[in-house]
C-alpha cells in the first residue's frame, strides 16, 4: 500500500478538536468541583484560539480558492464542514455540562450563578445603583443606521444587539452595546445583598450583560427596549508577518498587534433566542456565512469561568503540593556551580520545583566570577523571576545577552514589554532570525574557575516561566559538560551573529538537523526488526515525512510507543502497516508538555530531550534544540521512572483508535481493577527520591 495514501492519515484540525474533546471530558472525571470548572474555562479558551489560528488559515485557503489537499485528502472547505458539523456538537455538549451538571453542583456547594430574573427586588434595586455608578460611565452604545455605520465589534468581546423601538414612529431600530472588558463577567452580589453579609460562606454572582440589559432604558431614554441579544465575535489573529521588508522587528510587531483587532471575522456566537433580523444584522455586516454562526442556549464565552477557579475555596480545589528538590541541590555547601562540578542535574517539573533554575540565575547574577549570561526567552510570563536575574546581572557589569521571540504567538505584547525592560538596562537583545522563531530554551553561563574559564548550561523542553513550570510537565537538564557548552555558544553566535553554523556536536538542532537525525534514529530502529524499540512523548505528531517512516518501521516489527498530547496525524492499528503501534494521550491535572525521543538501538539507547514536536513548523520553520541524555544511570531513570510510568497509565490516558476516536483506557480493560495515574505517582514520588540519585 502507498504510505502516502491519504486514509493512512487524520486530519490536523479534526485532531486538534478530539484533544479538546479529552479536555471537555475532563469535565466528568473525578476531580474536585472548581476544577471540573477549570476544564470547561480551558476548553472553551483553546476554542477561541483554534478559530482565530486554524479556521482562519483555512478559511484563508478557501477564499483564495486553493485546492491544496491535506495530507488526508481533505480540500479547505471540506476541511471547514466537518470542523463546523464536529463542533456544533461538540458546542452543544458543552453547554449541557455546564447547565444540567456544574451549574447544580455549583449551587448545592454555595457557589450560585444567577439569572438577573432570579434576583430579589432588592438585589435589583442595588444593582441599578452599581450599575449608575461603575457601569454606565463607561458603555457606549452604537447606533447602526443609513448615518451612522455599523460598528467595529473587537476580538472574543461580549456585545448585545439591542433592539428599541421609537414610541412615535414605532419603528425599530438596531444598536450594539459592548460589555467592558475591566467589568467582571461574574460580578459578586456579596456588597449588594444582605444576607450574604451574615453568611459569607455563600457566593452569589450574576453575569454581567444580564446587568447592562436589564438597565438599558439609561442608555436609551424615550425609546422603548424590545429585547437585547448576546453575541460574541472571532476574528483571525494569525498575523502574518513580512520580516524581509521590517526595519525594526519590534516596531513592526507593535504595529501588526494593532491590526490584530481588525482581522476578519471568523466566528460568530449568538443566543439561540435571537430573531432572524438581527441575526442577519449581524450575518451581513459582520461578512460571515451560515456556518461561521454558533448558536448557543447558555452564557457565551465560557473561557470566563476561570473566574470562579479563583474564588478561595481550597476544599473544592486540587490539594496542593510544593514542589521538591532534588536532593544533590538540598543544603548545598557552596554555590549551585560547585554541584554542577560534580554531577548533572535533572529536574522533572512540576514534581521538582522551578526554583533551582531561577536560583542558577540569581547565584550567577550575583557571582563576582560569573562573566557571561546568554539565554533564549519565549513566554516568560507576567512576572517573570528569570528577567529580573538578567536585569540584576547586567546591573552588576556581567555580558548579558537575551535572544526575545517576539513572535511567540499570543505573547508577543508581553514579549515587547520585556525585551524593552531588558534594553533599558543594557542588556543585549536580539529577536532571532528572520523567518524563523526561536522556540529552544538554552541558557549559557560563563564562569572563571580557578582552572581557567569554565562554562554551564541549562537545556529544557519548557519555557523559563515559574507560572507554567507548576502546572506543565517539562524537564531541565543542568550540566558543565564542555561539549554540551560548545554547542550553546555556537548556537548563541548563530542567533546574535552572523554564523552560519550548520554542525553541532551534541545538540540536534533545527532547521538543520532534527529531521535527519531522527529520521536517521528510527530507520536504524527499522533495520533491527523485532529487535528494534521506539518511544516518542512529544505534543502533536503530524509531519508526514516521520509519519511513513514510523509506518516503514512498524511493518519491519518494531515496538513503537507514541505519547502524544495533542494532534496525531498517524492512524495506529491498520493490520500490515501500523499494527505495532500504539498512540495514548494523557490528559490530566498537569498539561503533558515534555518532549522525549528514545530509540533501543539494540541496548545502546540514543535518548534526546528538547523542545520541538514532529510538525513541519517545528522541525523546518523554527530554531529548536534537543540535546542528548548519555548518562546510563540517568537514561534508566527516564526509561523506567518517566516514559514506562507514563506507558502504564489507565486513569488519565486515552488510546487512539485507527478510525481516529480516543477511547479512555479504563473502558479496554478486563476486570475492575484500580486505576493507574502517573500523574499522581509522579506526585506520590516527589518526597522520596532514588537514594543514590543516579
């Protein structure tokens, strides 16, 4: 059989909805009630991204009439029917969940979300004067007539579509109202009621429009309301970006941020209550077809729930837990450098804490020997420890150089902020290459030892990010290996400068090596037969290239394991092509988010951490690194305590079916028995350590 046929493969986009499928799902496992919440909120935002990313690309093809096929044969707008009919569904389910299940769970613990009608007279009554007073001030409403054109609706706001009437006339007309974003979506009735004041265990909230609709007679004195009618709007803001033609990469991303609110419409969202004018109001102005509107019969924008995730209920929460440290790095003698000299250093995140890293870069901030910092930032986060350590460094006259990836999608605001911040000091900043992202994390430090310079470095699959680096799975690998610190500083001359470094030592790196060599990894897997052994964890695997070659592997006999969060491409299970294949995804507390490539090579393991997955982007369009774990104490750990923990879990894993369904694995087990959560062995571990630590 042709490994290119086009029914060896799943659809991207159809993939990337099963994942959030999982994720939806999660909704009705066993965890603890604002959590449940959690997985709705992260739902529904991964929603919000996927049209403003992926629909819009695709919708993109379609209006230029590209009949380019994907890789499972599917035209752009095939692509899009199945992706509307799938998520109508999907949206549908969704809000039962959250009207027949959470919301009722919600009330029996205290936490109530009421509809403006279920309010007393006096919670109305003090809601008109928050209303006059916080509300009002700042809505504008828009009138839409032959004088007045229709509005601009912004990206993911939640507008009304009021209809008035003219009393004399009695014409209707049209207006927009939009929710300000500052407003909370849930605003709490505990100042405005009572009886909350003398039983503070109960929180009572009402969503926001609800207020504005019910006193829309201020915005629209001497008309009549006929009704008012929620919808939300999407609009593309994949920004495509002319690098070749920018003077300044930071000046024209500020720019194209702007234009980000002005991207076409890709999604419309309507209460199911809304009438056929309105809705073809906001159909024409708006420029969308037929299948670009959702139609909802609950609040929209459930992205909003992560609100009530905040609320300080520890008893309806995941327990917390503190991170440890690995016990070489516990009551160090000495500065961190004088245990890196003896020993490398593997953190698993969030079971081992994030601390280590950021206490590298404050320790060599602060060392008077520390000559040189050099290191890659792509989401570092709101407040990020590891920028103040670059800013403190340079402050205290050390070369402090930052490669910034302005171009980290969705952070690139906060990108600019801190690349700014870390000019301002006198940090050397550079925003990678043209063409290409910066996606590795590398940090280089140089130090002079008493035996001469000596240098240390820092590699992850993860971002500097002390927020995410709790609630993603990633590894740090900390090391004064030499050959190891000659690939980062061939790999930081290659970002700053103008080498055109093609050759590295130890690290695999893309664009320029990652696809050969493991490429090169799994056919000599191949040559082995039944003797040969694959795992990959990564995120998505959709690379076709990879694909058949994991194909090509299977049908010589080889095992292969496949942990992939996320998208997959490949069908496992086809008898004669991929029937030695096994795809399981992990969706749990913690977001899977480590990458690790091991290949048996017939007892002599090649085993690779870093940051890229098996997508073309990844492996073609961005600057990646992996980098080799060859210590055989070490490579057992992984082996035994990381990917062959995560191969037995039945609680949280999911197996993918050759018709492309997920099923959990708990449903393809014989008997009752208890359920496995690697997860939560992980967990279980952080406090007792193998003794001797490799």
């Amino acid at each position: 059989m042709d490994l290119r046929d086009p029914s060896l493969y799943i659809n991207r986009e159809l993939s990337n909805i099963e994942f959030n499928r999982r994720v939806l799902h999660e909704t009705q496992a066993e965890h603890p009630l604002l959590e449940l919440v959690k997985f709705l909120a992260i739902f529904h935002s991964n929603m919000d991204e996927f049209f403003m990313v992926r629909v819009s690309g695709l919708k993109q093809q379609f209006k230029l009439g590209l009949t380019t096929t994907s890789p499972d044969g599917l035209l752009p707008r095939e692509q899009l029917a199945n992706i509307h009919r799938t998520l109508t569904q999907l949206f549908a389910e969704s809000n039962v969940i959250w009207r027949e299940q959470l919301y009722p769970k919600l009330a029996e613990t205290n936490i109530h979300v009421l509809r403006y009608e279920e309010l007393t007279k006096s919670q109305r009554n003090k809601l008109r004067l928050y209303f006059e007073r916080e509300i009002f001030p700042v809505l504008t409403p828009f009138a839409s007539d032959p004088s007045r054109p229709f509005p601009h609706i912004s990206n993911l706001s939640l507008n009304l579509a009021v209809q008035v009437r003219n009393p004399k006339t009695g014409e209707l007309h049209f207006a927009r109202v939009k929710v300000p974003p500052p407003l909370p979506r849930l605003v709490p009735l505990k100042r405005f009621d009572p009886d909350q004041l003398s039983t503070p265990a109960v929180q009572k909230f009402v969503w926001s429009e609800e207020i504005i609709a019910a006193n829309l007679d201020r915005l629209f004195s001497g008309m009549e309301i006929v009704a008012a009618y929620p919808f939300r709007v999407t609009r593309n803001s994949d920004m495509e970006l002319q690098e070749e033609e920018a003077d300044d990469l930071l000046l024209m991303m500020e720019d194209n941020l702007r234009q980000r609110h002005f991207g076409t419409v890709v999604r419309l969202e309507i209460d199911e209550s809304m009438p056929t004018e309105v809705r073809n109001i906001l159909i024409s102005n708006l420029e969308v077809d037929s299948y670009d509107v959702y139609t909802t019969n609950g609040p929209l924008g459930l992205s909003s729930l992560w609100e009530l995730h905040r609320l300080d209920r520890p008893d309806l929460k995941d327990r917390p837990f503190t991170p440890s440290t690995p016990p070489p790095l516990q009551n160090v003698r000495g500065s961190i450098f004088s245990v890196l000299r003896q020993r490398d250093i593997l953190l698993h995140h969030p079971y081992d804490s994030f601390a280590p890293v950021v206490n590298l870069l404050e320790v060599a901030a602060d060392d008077p020997d520390v000559l040189a910092i050099k290191t890659t930032l792509y989401r570092v986060g709101g407040n990020p420890p590891v920028v103040e350590a670059l800013k403190k460094a340079r402050l205290n006259n050390k070369q402090v150089a930052a490669v910034v990836e302005l171009k980290a999608r969705f952070d690139e605001e906060t990108n600019i902020h801190w690349a700014q911040e870390l000019e301002s000091v006198g940090v050397h900043v550079a925003y990678g290459l043209i063409g290409l992202k910066t996606h590795c994390k590398v940090t280089l430090i140089v130090r002079r030892e008493r035996e001469g310079i000596r240098r240390y470095v820092h590699l992850s699959s993860g971002n500097y990010n002390s927020t995410t680096a709790r609630l993603y799975t990633d590894f740090g690998f900390m090391s004064h290996d030499e050959t190891l610190a000659d690939d980062a500083s061939d790999l930081f001359n290659f970002l700053t400068g103008y080498s055109r470094q093609e050759s590295f030592r130890k690290f695999l790196v893309a664009p320029v090596s990652i696809r050969p060599r493991l490429l090169e990894f799994i056919r000599r897997e191949t040559e082995l037969g039944p003797n040969g052994r694959i795992i990959i964890k990564c995120n998505s695997l959709v690379d076709g290239e990879f694909i058949r070659n994991l194909y090509k592997a299977s049908q010589a006999g080889v095992k292969i394991d496949l942990i992939i969060r996320g998208v997959c491409g490949l069908r496992p299970g086809i008898k004669g092509i991929s029937d030695n294949i096994q795809v399981m995804s992990i969706v749990g507390r913690f977001l899977e988010h480590s990458r690790i490539y091991y290949f048996h090579n017939d007892g002599s393991p090649s085993l690779y951490m870093g940051s890229a997955d098996i997508m073309p982007r990844n492996l073609d369009r961005r600057v990646e690194v992996l980098f080799p774990i060859e210590d055989p104490a070490m490579q057992s750990h992984i082996m035994e305590n990381v990917l062959a923990v995560s191969l037995r879990d039945t609680a949280k894993s999911h197996i993918l079916q050759s018709d492309g369904r997920y099923i959990p694995r708990r449903y393809l087990l014989d008997g009752d028995g208890p359920l496995f959560s690697s997860q939560a062995w992980f967990l279980s571990q952080k406090d007792s350590p193998p003794a001797d630590y490799f």
